[in-house]
C-alpha cells in the first residue's frame, strides 16, 4: 500500500503478518508485484520535483508533524512492534520510538546546516581569481528495503533522512513486519506528506527484488550479507548506486581492568536486548584470563536472572524469537558448539514453560574457539559464547580474526588504552565501555567494513549518501584569457614545465617566480588575436 492508500492491481497473494508469541494473525498485506513497484516508483519521481523545490523549513514542517502523531501514539506503535517482531514493548519503545523521535527533530532542525554549500579551498587557484563551491542536491526517489528486527526505527529513519534532503521514497519493508512498515506510511500521510511521497510496497523478497532492479536513483538495503550481494549484483545491472547495511558477529574485550560488574550488565544486554537478533548484537565475548572466573559468574547470574514472557507482557526482558527459521539457526550454531565441545553455562534451549512460540533461552555459553560456527556466521540470537585472552595483542588479534566488522565493544578503565584499541579493530564503530546502542545516536554514522556493508546511514555521512555533490567552479577574471589555451607554442611548452616544477609545489614563492614567463605568454597569445 502506498502512504496515500493507493489500490495496487489485484494480487494472488496476501502477505499474512503473525505475532511470533503467540501465532495469532497481526494483519494482512498485499504483495506487491514488480508492477506495483514500477507505479510506484512512478508516482514517487512525479511527487519529488515539487518536494524538492520546497525549503528545508517546510519540509521539516511535516516531518515534526510525523514526529509530534509518534510521540502521542506511542505505546499503540509499541504494541504493533511487540506484536509483530516479538520484542518486548519497552525495549520497542527504548530501542525504537525513543532513537527516532531524537532522528527526526535532529533532522528536522540540521539538514540545513548539514547540507550548506561549501567553499573549498582550492589553493593557488584561489589566488588566479576561481572560487569552488560544492552545492548538494537530493538523488531523486531512493528505494528502501529493510529488514524486521528494527521494523520501525531502521526505516523510519532512512525514510527522515531522504525526505529531509528532497528526496521521495519507495519503501519495502520486511516481509514479516509489513504492518510496522504501513504504520509508517500512514503516519507521514496524516502529517500532511504530499501524495507520492513515499510509497511503501509490502512484499517478500521478489518485491524487494523488482525494486533492486528497477531504476532509482539509490538502493539503501538493511539485511543479511546474502540478500546484499544479490540486490548489489541486480543495481549494477541499472547503474544504481547502493548503501548496503548487513550483518555483524561483534565482539566485545573485557580487559582485566574494566569494572567487571558493569560490563557483565552491558553483555547481557548487549547479547540477549531483541533476543539477541541486532545487527550490532555482542555475538563473541572475549575476556581477560585473570578476570574471567568473575565475570562469567556474574554474566550467568544476571542471565538466570532475566525474565522471558511475550513482548506484550509487562514483565518481559526477552520476548519471542521473530521466526521459526531464525530460531533453527540459534539451534544449529548451539548444536555445532555443543558437538565441538562448548559447555552451556545458562539456558542452551527452548523454554519449557512456554509454548506456541518461538522462544530461544538466553544462553551463554563457555570453551568456545573459533572452529565453531557459533564463533564466526551471526547466529542472530540469544547466545552469548565467553572466550578468553591473555594480553592485548591477542585480543585484538581474535577480535579482528572474522569476515564482518559493524561495531565492537571494549571495556577498561583506562579510556587511552580503549582509544588505542579501538583504532586496531576492524569495525565500523567501536565502542568504549558501552555497547550496541549507537544506531540509536542520530548524529554519528552507522555502517559497517568488510562484510558488514557498504555506505552509513544516520550523521552527516549518511546523509550524503542521500544527495550528489555537484561542484560549481567561478573564474571571477573572465576578462584573462588562460595561459594553457591554443595555441601551443614552445614558450607555451616552457611556461608549462615551469608550472610542474614550481606551481604544482602549492608555494605562492615557487609560482611568483614564473610571473616573467607568464607575462610572456599573455602577450603571445595577445598579439595572436
Ligand atoms: P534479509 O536479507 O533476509 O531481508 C532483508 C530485506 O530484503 C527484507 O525486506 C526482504 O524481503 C528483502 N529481500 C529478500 N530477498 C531479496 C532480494 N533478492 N532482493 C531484494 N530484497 C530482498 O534480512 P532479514 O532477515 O530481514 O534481517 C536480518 C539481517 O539484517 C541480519 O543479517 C542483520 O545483521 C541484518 N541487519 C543489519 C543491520 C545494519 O545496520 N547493518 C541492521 C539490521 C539488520
């Protein structure tokens, strides 16, 4: 459906949205075939010149508009979330409302700033009377596809961020959260969002398929490395341009100075917060030998200690898993561990108490190397695997030893020591004493090295990817002629070895001295005309 409540063509098929707790049915969907798509993008690039034409004040007008519907329905939103991703209603409110309404003022209030031409120092050229400005100007329609776990905040967020920079939007979001994704739509519409907008066509993958294919001007992709590589294969195909946000397998160093109370809090919320299924999750746990008795005990006691019930229970820490398919892969990774050796401390299964839906236990596990499949695929889950080190360079050497690279986690209470280590690990963020939490910070650019993606999103970083520089040269002597033009004359050849030996150095001195050469040139070319 689009924002706009538009009627698609008619479709065999309806996308059926399930609450993971419980099984019950959330809502109905269409899905959207390539066809849809194509309109829909159509009506996005007919809404976007007129949106782009406005001011960044009006168009921060609707997006505070959006923003003050969020807040006033926030826990009815909440709810939505909780029902059909399985996360429990505070985390949805801590993890997904809280950051977007934070987005959405920032962006609101930034973009301006964010996005004002910008004067470049072009050095000596500066000093022949040229100016150089770069002004940004939106892409045209961006197509979004996002994945469940954040159903609301990850495209909230690029959905903010592309209309605050004129763009128009076709979403597509995941398959088993369309209600989150319409959610969205109907709120920017209600905000006074013109008609086209953003479009979002819910659908499973051949949706987000037609739209990797189609012509957009870019492709911001959330999801795992294997749909990222496809939807990069078929935006080469057009040319598109793609920002690709995937998986993680983040690592967390606990160095024998941390304070081991506060960081065996942050691990088990870093590694069991929306079961375990964040992007940006602690999936591999590394500590100090000296410290690790303590602090494994401690994980495991704050672990038992944790309550799993619905997400829409009032006591729930841990609510369902969002499907059967990611709670096979938990299974499998602790099948793989257990065989190779792995010890369960806490948890290691399905929860007996709770039936019909699809529950993981949090579960940390001890004796874990980087053989096991737990230790190196993202397993997406409630599973904590605590390995130890014995000095810095080994940490750092475990740490970095994995395809992907999002965010890491390293704990001292020596903050220089933190710095020094950070700028060693192979991460798109490295966190010191904190953990998983700065996808929510509107400010600071979100994305990953190696298999972990391509681009960022949020902070000024992300928002360029959002808009083309395009770079606007002035030669304010019009009058003088340049001294490079036709003809070449073998003054001209001398004059230009002197430019490679003396103006090409950057040096105001060095160039000053080819002022006889230069004036030879100017009358040459003078007495020429
Ligand atoms: P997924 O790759 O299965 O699906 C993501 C989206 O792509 C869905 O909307 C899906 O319908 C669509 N899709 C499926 N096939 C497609 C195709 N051929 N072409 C285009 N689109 C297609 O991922 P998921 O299971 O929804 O999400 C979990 C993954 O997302 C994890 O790997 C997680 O780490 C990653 N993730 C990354 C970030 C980040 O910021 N780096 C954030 C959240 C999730």
């Amino acid at each position: 459906m689009s924002a706009q409540t538009t009627t698609y063509t008619a479709t065999l098929r309806d996308i059926i949205s399930l609450d993971p707790a419980t099984g019950e049915e959330v809502g109905r969907a269409t899905l959207c075939s390539a066809e849809d798509v194509a309109h829909a993008i159509e009506r996005a690039r007919a809404a976007q010149k007129a949106w782009s034409a406005l001011t960044f004040r009006e168009r921060a007008r609707v997006v505070l508009n959006a923003r003050e519907l969020v807040l006033s329905e926030m826990d009815e939103i909440a709810r939505l979330i909780s029902r059909e991703s399985g996360k429990p209603v505070a985390e949805a409110v801590a993890m997904e409302i809280v950051p977007t309404l934070d987005l959405m003022r920032y962006f609101a209030r930034r973009t301006t700033r964010l996005l004002k031409p910008e004067k470049i120092d072009i050095g000596l050229y500066g000093l022949m009377g040229r100016s150089s400005r770069v002004v940004y100007r939106p892409l045209g329609v961006i197509g979004i596809i996002s994945p469940w776990n954040f159903p609301w905040a990850i495209p909230l967020g690029e959905v903010v961020m592309a209309l605050m920079a004129g763009n128009a939007v076709v979403l597509k979001p995941s398959e088993l959260t369309p209600m989150v994704g319409l959610r969205i739509a109907e709120t920017f519409r209600r905000a006074g969002l013109p008609e086209g907008l953003l479009e979002v066509v819910t659908g499973d993958g051949t949706t987000g398929a037609a739209l990797a294919a189609a012509v957009v001007d870019k492709i911001m992709f959330t999801g795992s490395v294997a749909t990222g590589r496809r939807v990069a294969e078929a935006a080469a195909k057009t040319l598109t341009p793609v920002v690709l946000e995937l998986g993680g397998k983040d690592p967390m160093i606990v160095f024998e100075d941390a304070d081991i109370e506060a960081a065996a809090s942050a691990a088990v919320w870093g590694a069991f917060a929306n079961s375990g299924q964040a992007c940006a999750s602690v999936e591999r746990c590394y500590v100090h030998t000296r410290v690790a008795p303590q602090f494994t005990a401690r994980v495991v006691e704050k672990t038992r200690a944790l309550r799993q019930h619905a997400g829409t229970h009032p006591d729930s820490d841990l609510g369902a898993m969002s499907s059967v398919g990611q709670l096979r892969t938990v299974e499998e990774h602790l099948r793989d561990a257990v065989t190779r050796g792995a010890r369960v401390l806490v948890g290691g299964g399905r929860p007996l108490d709770l039936h019909g839906g699809h529950f993981h236990q949090p579960t940390v596990l001890a004796d874990v190397d980087h053989t096991m499949m737990v230790m190196r695929e993202e397993t997406f889950g409630p599973v904590l695997p605590v390995m130890t080190f014995a000095d810095e360079a080994e940490a750092i050497s475990l740490a970095n030893d994995s395809l992907f690279g999002l965010t890491a986690s390293v704990w001292t209470r020596d903050v220089r020591r933190g710095r020094r280590v950070a700028t060693r690990i192979e991460a798109g963020t490295v966190m010191v004493n904190e953990v998983l939490y700065t996808h929510g910070i509107a400010q600071t650019p979100w994305g990953g090295v190696k298999q972990s993606g391509i681009g960022r999103t949020h902070g000024r970083l992300g928002l360029m990817e959002l808009v083309a520089p395009y770079h606007i040269h002035v030669n304010h002597l019009a009058r003088f002629e340049d001294v490079w033009w036709f003809n070449y004359t073998p003054r001209a050849t001398e004059l230009f070895r002197g430019l490679a030996r003396r103006f090409a150095t950057g040096s105001a001195w060095q160039t000053l001295l080819l002022a006889p050469q230069m004036m030879k040139r100017f009358i040459e070319r003078r007495s020429k005309t």
